[in-house]
C-alpha cells in the first residue's frame, strides 16, 4: 500500500497498481519534460517488508532554457530490510543545447533488494540530433548497510569530447544501465545474462556478478527497438531468483 505521499508540481503521484505481491506506482510529470534552471528534488521511502515497481510515463525530456542554465535533479531512495525495490525508467532525451546534472542515490538496507533499469539517448536520432545537447552529468551512487557497493559516474560534453570514437560510443543512439543486488541473485546470473545478451543482433553489451549478490548489465544500441527489447529481457531475466549453482554444489557445512 501506498502509505504517505506528497508532491509539487511538475511531479505528480501517479496511478498505483495491485502486481502481484507489489506495489506497481507510476511516477508522473505534469509538465512536458525539464527545462534550464529546474531544480527538483524526490524522495522514496520503502519500508521494511513492502515491495514496489515504479515506473514512469514517457521518456524524460531535458529542455534548454534561453540563459543556458542547468536543470538538475537529485533522486533519493531508501530500501529498509526486508524491502525490494523494482525501478524501471524510460530513456532519458537531452534536447539541443540543454544542460542536465543528474544525482541518484540508492540506500539498501542489509536485506533489502533492488532491480534498477535506466538508460538515456544522445538525442532525438530521427530529427538529426545525436550529440547536440549542451552536457549531461550522471552519477549513480548504491550503498548497502551504509557501506558503498557500486558507483557510476560520467560527465559528456559533446563540443569536447569526441564521442563517434569507435571505443566510445560509436554510431550508438542509446545507453542503458540494469543492476540487481541482493540475497536473491545467484553467483552465476552475470555470465547466463551475459550470455544471453552476446547473442543478440545490433546490440553491445555486457553483464557481470560484481559480488555474489551484486549484477550490472551495460547495454549500447543503435537501434531503439533493439534496445528496449534487450532492457527487457535483462530485467526479465533477473527478476527471476535463482539457484547459485556453486552454492548448490557445495557440501553442507558441518558442525
């Protein structure tokens, strides 16, 4: 159940949905993206025991402002234990000239359990606008028991770096980032995903158990609908829990 909420506009506490044992909530806008000079602020609070999907409803669009100043958003979320948190995010879109500073911070408890699932776009690809966005700023910070566990970070600026580079991004349009942490991830689910996902077409991507209860996918596309459907799968493929096989291996401990 959803227990408190509050919002000021441009955000806007969405439908809730009954999913299974979960909490399905759409996280909504009222306005048509963000613009220069936006400063917003979100917080989400998972008590012990409950289980939430969020979802949000269209892609985020990041808009310039005629002053050229940044927009920024600071995210928040604590996952107390026993608690799981499913986030899955439609692509981020920096429009011409705009200048993004995204923050993220994620607190799980000791039993606490996340699937995460962002990505973001170079630009409108149909309009001719790959690269024209002024900088975009990211930084993905999951700690467990106040203990750091993973940290992405980039900054992009395309009038500097040069990001058609064949190691950098190439000819891709779209970048997606999926990490799972938790007691229900298995030892050996980065090298299945992996696996899974070597085998797909106009796709670049890679999966990894970065400790026994941590999994990062990194997804590069130029294609959209090849992109979506490898998100899919990745987050498909690890909201199922399953058995470390090593573990299972294993002679029972004995006493």
């Amino acid at each position: 159940m959803l227990a408190r909420s509050y919002a000021e506009p441009p955000f806007r506490v969405g439908r809730c949905f009954a999913d299974g044992d979960s909490l399905h909530m759409i996280v909504a806008s009222s306005a048509p993206g963000i613009f220069g000079g936006d400063q917003l602020q979100q917080t989400i609070v998972v008590e012990s025991g409950a289980r939430v999907r969020l979802t949000s409803q269209s892609a985020l669009q990041i808009h310039a402002n005629d002053a050229g100043a940044p927009a920024t958003l600071r995210s928040t979320y604590r996952v107390d234990n026993r608690g799981h948190l499913e986030c899955e995010w439609d692509p981020l879109i920096p429009f011409p000239a705009a200048e993004f500073d995204q923050q993220i911070s994620i607190d799980l408890g000791q039993d606490a359990t996340l699937l995460w699932s962002d990505a973001f776009m170079a630009g409108r690809e149909a309009k001719g606008e790959r690269w024209r966005f002024a900088r975009l700023s990211h930084e993905l910070r999951l700690t467990r028991a106040g203990l750091l566990a993973y940290l992405e970070r980039y900054r992009i600026t395309p009038a500097i770096n040069q990001l058609n580079g064949r190691w950098i991004a190439n000819d891709a349009c779209y970048f997606g980032t999926v990490l799972a942490a938790g007691n229900a991830v298995s030892g050996d689910a980065g090298a299945q995903l992996h696996q899974r996902l070597a085998g797909l077409p106009g796709l670049k991507a890679s999966a990894d158990s970065l400790d026994r209860s941590l999994v990062l996918a990194r997804l590069v596309s130029g294609d959209g609908h090849r992109f979506h459907s490898a998100r899919t799968l990745a987050t498909e493929f690890l909201k199922v829990p399953r058995v470390d096989r090593s573990a299972a291996n294993s002679p029972e401990p004995s006493m």
